[in-house]
C-alpha cells in the first residue's frame, strides 16, 4: 500500500537567527479572506484619526524676529539649512535653520527692503525704496553681527546700484550674472555694470513682482498694477505676451519641474495656475482663502503650493487639487506678506506682519529623524490605505476637517452665499439672454491677450 505524506523544509519558516520573525506560510486568495476589505477599512480609519491626533505643524520662530514686518524671503537654491529675510526698517537677518538662531544682522536700506535674492555665486543681492540695488557678501568669515541696526551698514558691501525709482521686486538669473528688477519700469542689469542693459517695460504703471524661469533660463515673468502678468525673454530682449486679469497678482512663482507652468497669487482671493503656451485660461484655480492671497511657492518637487493671505493664514494646495489639503493660522499671525518651501520640500518658512519669520511642517504629523525599516513599511501602507479609502464619508470627514479661526470661518460662510448667489444670477442671465455663453472658472478672471508682434 502507498502512503503520500505532506513534508515540508524546516528552511521556510524557521528564522536563521533568534532575532528573525518566524515566517508564516499565507494565502492570498481572496475567498480565503472575506474581511480583508472590512479590516483594511477599520485601518485606514484608525491611521487618519492617528495622523490628526500628532499634527503638529508648527515647530517654532527663528530667533527673535525682526522689529517691523518681514516682506521677503531668500533661499539659497544650493543650500538647504540657511535663509535671509528682509523687513520694513531695511533690515536684512541671515539665519541658520539648524539652530533657529541669527547668523548676521544688518541694516541695507532707507525704508522698507522690497527684494532679496541669493545669487549663484552665494551673495545677496537686495532692492529697496530707497532708489538702491545692494551686493552683499555674508559668507566672508570677517562678516560679524551689528548690533547698531539704526545706521545703512557698509559691512560686506560689495556693490552698490542706484536706480532713477524705488523698487519693487528683484530676481537673479539661474546661471549668468544678470538680474531684473521691476518697479515704475522693469530693467535687466549685469551684476558687472553700474547701469542697466535694457528696459523691457511694457505699458504698466508699476511692476509688483518678477520671477526668472529657473529650468527654461531666458525667460521670466512679471506682474503689474494695471492688472496684468507679462512674460518676457531675454534673447530677443522684449517682452512676448501679455495677459490682463479683472484684479491684481501680487506674486508669481515658476514650477522648477515643468519649465512651461507658474502660479500666481491674486487679491481675487484665489491663486492660478498657468501655462505660458495657452494663456487664455488658466490650468487652476486654488481657492479657500478669504482675502488678498499675498505671495505663493511651489515645493522643489513641483507636486505642492503654499499660500499666504491677507486673512491671516497658510495654505497647502496639490499641483492638481483646487482646495487646500491643509491650513496654518497662529493667534498672534497677522497678515501674512511672503510664504516659502525649504529646499528639501519638508518645511515651509513664513514672514508676516509682526515681525516673526516662523517654520511650519509642509507635512503637520510629519516627524524628523531617522526611522526603522518596520516603521517606514507602516507609514507607507498607512498611506495607501488612505489613499484607497480617502472617499469614504467618515475617513473624509476626518481628513478634511480643521479648527479656523471664528473670523475666517465667518468670511468663509459668507464669502460661500455670495458666490452662491452670483451663479444663480449668472444661470438666470443665461437662461433669459441669446447671446449670454457660459464662461468656466478658469475663463472667467481673464480680461484680454495681447501677443507681441
């Protein structure tokens, strides 16, 4: 009689050292597992109820601010543990993230410091009101901290730009020693000359903000007070086209992963997404704020914006998504004038009216330090988990609830009912008129184009 035993090898499921989980045999076959989905969903609710409970997006000030508002942020795009900041009193403060602590202190200007930049070769170029453009040199080891900040310091000064206006904005390109700064006029300079190489304006009164391209180098964009945004290129040294919205921009910001795309902050409340090879609508638009939206940022991925508004807040947005993922609001946060990604895209430095220049995590529950190959693995299945059951009612409800604060929360409401009544009157035009079209979201804010011939 022949007998069939089941044998198995000791070698696939005894661990090699004491240490080893024991391997266990498993079936994945789905008729094995009839609560697999009920248990993958009893998961993904617990990790979005545990990834609310540990947000903690903010970490702290650097040092101890600066005496009046802080309107504008440099990065260095080759560092990613220091930053200058520029306030109202003309002060610029170099801050080492590592320790939140003041490196250098300086006062660069008469009256408020409307520009800073950190060139290739790690300097700082800044602008201001008092009709100057100013070369510093903070890496030079004789550089020391001033204590006296009521005196222009000539400390580390290397060059020194006088212009026939005050200026607004300033940005350095990528790679050449060429500048451009906007103001009543926008002029292109080399670092190398006193005076400007050209002047590209084009029909503005005055010129808010510029931003250079960072990937497609030759080009940049600028936002003016009559409403309009304005691309330029500087290989045929004009400007190409431009377009009129229905309010101001008061900041842009190029997408350092797709050379075409950049957003812009309006005081529509709204910020927008464009693409510079079809301009007639936006790809966009990312609401929620209920004021001025001041400044905006893409993370060095090119996946996330942050917004900073008028109404007090910070706002997180997806490339795609049209509503904030998250919001940061302090009790003592004023309005908030300039918003920035680090360089490695998890933290996020915010300068506001008060004078404190603060950190947030772009990430709230996210925490730094090393972590083990187990917790990873978790994180990770954490996280598709909720990506798999995100629109499920009570896991979204979760995800997408905050505390704001009552006065936001007011303007939200009402700002809600306003825009509410403005479609069912625009649908009851179009209901009763012939000519009357329909015009999207992303249309709508347009007023014209106008090529350059």
């Amino acid at each position: 009689m022949k007998i069939k035993t089941i044998s198995r090898s000791s070698d696939t499921y005894v661990p090699v050292r004491n240490t080893q989980e024991s391997s266990l045999p498993r079936n994945l076959d789905p008729s094995l597992h009839p609560f697999e989905r009920a248990r993958e969903y009893t998961k993904a609710l617990t990790a979005t109820k545990l990834e609310r409970m540990f947000a903690q997006p903010f970490i702290g000030q650097l040092g101890n601010g600066h005496r009046d508002g802080v309107y504008s942020i440099a990065k260095n795009f080759r560092s990613v543990n220091k930053i200058a900041t520029g306030s109202g009193d003309g002060v610029i403060k170099y801050w080492d993230l590592t320790t939140r602590d003041e490196l250098y202190s300086f006062k660069a200007h008469y009256g408020m410091c409307s520009g800073l930049v950190v060139t290739p070769t790690h300097k700082l170029l800044s602008c201001g009101h008092d009709k100057t453009i100013k070369l510093w040199k903070v890496y030079d080891e004789n550089f020391t901290k001033e204590e006296d900040e009521s005196e222009s310091s000539t400390q580390g000064l290397e060059k020194t730009f006088l212009g026939e206006h005050a200026f607004q904005s300033l940005d350095h390109h990528y790679n050449d020693s060429l500048f451009v700064t906007g103001g009543a006029t926008i002029n292109l300079w080399d670092v190398n000359r006193s005076r400007p190489v050209s002047d590209l304006s084009w029909g503005a009164d005055n010129i808010t903000t510029v931003r250079f391209n960072q990937t497609e180098t030759s080009v940049f964009a600028s936002a003016g007070s009559d409403n309009s945004l304005i691309l330029y290129d500087i290989r045929t040294n004009s400007p190409t086209q431009k377009i009129k919205t229905s309010m101001r921009s008061n900041a842009l910001c190029w997408n350092p992963m797709e050379a075409y795309v950049f957003a812009s902050a309006s005081e529509d409340h709204n910020a927008y997404l464009w693409d510079m090879r079809n301009m007639s609508r936006s790809i966009n638009v990312f609401k929620d704020h209920v004021s001025a939206v001041m400044d905006v940022d893409f993370s060095p991925t090119g996946q996330e914006i942050v917004t900073g508004s008028y109404d007090k807040t910070i706002r997180i947005f997806g490339y795609r998504k049209g509503h904030s993922r998250d919001i940061y609001h302090t009790k003592r946060m004023q309005h908030v004038f300039i918003t920035k990604f680090s360089m490695d895209s998890k933290y996020i430095f915010s300068g506001s009216d008060e004078g404190n220049v603060r950190l947030w995590r772009a990430k709230a529950n996210e925490r730094a330090g090393p972590k083990s190959t187990r917790l990873r693995n978790k994180l990770e299945y954490d996280e598709k988990l909720k990506e798999r059951y995100g629109n499920m009612p009570e896991i979204r409800r979760i995800q997408r609830h905050r505390h704001l604060p009552a006065v936001v929360k007011k303007a939200g409401e009402i700002k809600r009912i306003e825009i509410e009544s403005q479609k069912r009157r625009e649908n009851n035009e179009r209901r009763h008129s012939k000519n009357k079209q329909y015009k999207s979201e992303r249309e709508k804010h347009i007023v014209g184009q106008v090529h350059k011939q």
